[in-house]
C-alpha cells in the first residue's frame, strides 16, 4: 500500500533487497516478472504508472517509467514465450472503463 516492494528467497523470511516508496508512495496494484527475461520485473501502480525494473541493468532504480494518460489502469498481465527466441513480450493493460489494450515492450527488456 505504501509503495515499497521486496524480493524473497523461498527460504529465508528475510527479502534480499527491498525498495522503499519505489513508486513515490503509490500503492503497488500489479506486479509481474518478464516470461521472457528473468531479470525483468513490471509495476503498476494506483497512478497508472507502469515501473520497469532491470535488475542487470539498475538494481536501485526502475530503468524506465511509462504513464498511462486519461484512464485508470487497474491491472496489467504479461504475455509471452520463453521458450521463443524471438524475445515477444506484451503487457494487457485493463482499463476502468472495461477497454484492454495490448502493447509490446521493447526488444531490450525482452531479450535473454
């Protein structure tokens, strides 16, 4: 509810990093790792922000933020194939209104 996000072991009840305020205190409605790369993880929040996180690239800091304009998003699913090499990822953004929309995400946060 407050933002802050932490990552998990399945064996220790201690999260091996966390993020505080990771979304300027915007509750955390969704969050996804990327079917296609491991290290790639999506957040959604109560804004309609949608946070990218590479944690090969930046683990302090989402890598890119993107603004959903003019609606509420209210959850979001990724779509793709890890078994492909083709690096396919999309995100299904559900919108308040009842509108879906499909988007692919760049190459760079879909590859292996």
């Amino acid at each position: 509810s407050d933002g802050s996000i932490r990552l998990h072991q399945m064996t220790s009840e201690y999260p091996l990093m966390q993020w505080n305020d990771s979304t300027n205190g915007q509750p955390v409605i969704a969050l996804q790792w990327a079917l296609t790369r491991p290290s790639v993880f999506f957040v959604l929040d109560a804004s309609s922000n949608i946070y990218i996180w590479d944690l090969l690239e930046n683990d302090l800091l989402p890598v890119a933020k993107q603004t959903i304009p003019s609606e509420t998003v209210v959850t979001m699913v990724l779509l793709g194939e890890p078994e492909k090499t083709n690096g396919s990822l999309g995100i299904v953004l559900a919108k308040g209104s009842g509108q879906i929309d499909i988007q692919y995400i760049k190459k760079k946060w879909a590859l292996h």
